[in-house]
C-alpha cells in the first residue's frame, strides 16, 4: 500500500463486516512472507527490539536469504537492548546496538522536535528511538513493524467490546500520529522506510480476523502463532515487550531530565 495523505481513504475502502476464523494463522503466514519479500530489493536495516513485530520480519528476511542488519537504540540496561542482543546472538544476525546515556537524550529530543514539529510525549519518545537509528545504519532502507499493534490488537485500549473496530479507530489514524512521524524523520536523513504490516493485503485480511484470534490468550496472538507456523521459537514469538519509548528507556531519560528541570514531562518538552 502506498503511503501518503490518501492512506486514510484506502484504508476506509478496505472495511469489511466478513469474519475469518478458519485456517487464519496459516493465511497471515503467507501473507507477511509476501509483504516483506516484496519491500526488500537490496540490503536492508530492521529497527530491532527483539519484539514480535521486529523478529518476525528479521525472521522472514532470513528465511528470504535477504541481506540485512539489525539496529537497537536505547540504555545499556534497558529491556529492548538486552532482548536485541539475546535473540540476534542465538539467531546468528548482524546486530549494531547504539548505547545511549543521559547526557545524549536532550541533543536527540531537540532534533526530534525540530524535524517532526511535534512536542507531544509519545511523538517525540518513540521518535527519538527511530531517529537514533536512522542516524546510526548505514543502509538506505529502513524496515519497522509500524501498523502491527492496530491490526493485531496489541494495545490495551483493544481490550473493548468490538475489538477490530478499535482496531480500524487506531488504524485510520495511523498516518497523521505514526507515518508522517517517521517519514518526516527519514526524510532527514535522507532514508526510506518500509512497513511490511502495512502491506494492502495484509491489512485487509488482518482486519477480518475473528477477534478472539487476536486477543486470546495473549494480545496479538494470532500473529504470535503465525511466527510459530512459520518455525520462529515459541519462546521469542511470546516474548513480552513494551512500545518502543519505554522499552529503550527513552520515556525515562524525558522524566528524568523533566524532574532535574523540576517540571512534568510535558512541560519540559514544551520549554525546549
């Protein structure tokens, strides 16, 4: 699917009342392999957490025999770089893992701001996690799993009644709060970005997944299976995982410099 400011209106054609329950986890298997072969054409960098989302598509990409290097940001003791380097170690990858300190977090942040003209909390935490690692790899093409969470029901608001409607509330939206963060922070450095979840046919099959596949017993379940189908380890398809901003620390590092600077969070990025 192309991403630009039509996006929203594509995604609106691609609404469906139909439910799949039978043999979904095997289709999405298919399906993702498609989309990730069809993004990578030459060498490619992953942005890494060692999350369902990025070990899938790392996953994929080597059963592809694709090239690609993997790329982690955040503290030294933080959750993403710690799982990075566990699963890259024992998959045999290429990981390049950028170790950031505190001193560096208000540098980063400011040129978040500046490039994405965003001062909100999640805008500039996760930015400042893509915009580390598009600093630090070497490749012009960047793979992330932007859009897995909308389709696959991994957030907390997606515990609702009607789950696949949460899920197209979060998905229509996904442009104005996600895409054109990262694009515009790509643009920077002069990279592209591919989103192999936001791939046409596999958002429209995801989104007719009966919801209890997604949500049961685990949020993003039926794409967990799906990596398991695909022969990806059980034990890292259901490996627990924070959003990018708190599993890097980053979110941390901005209270931390928020409290030094005796002001909440939000203050704090307003005053830079």
């Amino acid at each position: 699917m192309e991403i630009n400011e039509d996006l929203t209106f594509e995604l609106q054609k691609l609404k469906s009342d139909e439910i799949i329950k039978d043999n979904a986890v095997e289709k999405l298997a298919t399906l993702l392999i498609d989309a990730v072969d069809e993004r990578v054409d030459d060498k490619v960098a992953i942005a890494f957490s060692g999350g369902i989302d990025s070990s899938l598509i790392a996953f994929i990409c080597d059963k592809l025999d694709k090239d690609f290097t993997l790329y982690t940001v955040g503290f030294a003791d933080s959750k993403d770089v710690l799982a990075a380097q566990t699963l890259a170690d024992e998959m045999d990858w290429t990981l390049k893992v950028r170790i950031i300190t505190i001193d560096e977090v208000e540098a980063i942040i400011k040129k978040v701001i500046e490039i994405t003209g965003k001062k909100d909390i999640v805008t500039v935490g996760v930015g400042c996690v893509t915009y580390s690692v598009l600093e630090m790899m070497e490749e012009d093409i960047l793979l992330t799993g932007l859009g897995s969470e909308e389709i696959f029901a991994g957030y907390e608001r997606h515990k609702g009644d009607d789950v696949n409607a949460l899920c197209w509330d979060g998905m229509l939206n996904i442009y104005e709060r996600d895409i054109k963060r990262d694009l515009a922070l790509a643009d920077y450095f002069e990279k592209k970005v591919r989103l192999p979840f936001m791939d046409k046919d596999v958002i429209e099959f995801g989104m007719k997944i009966d919801p209890k596949l997604k949500t049961y017993p685990d949020k993003k379940q039926v794409l967990r299976d799906a990596a398991v189908c695909l022969g990806f380890k059980k034990e890292y398809a259901y490996r627990k995982k924070s959003a990018a901003q708190y599993g890097s620390k980053f979110d941390y590092a901005i209270e931390k410099l928020a409290k030094k600077n005796k002001m909440n969070k939000k203050e704090y990025l307003e005053s830079l």
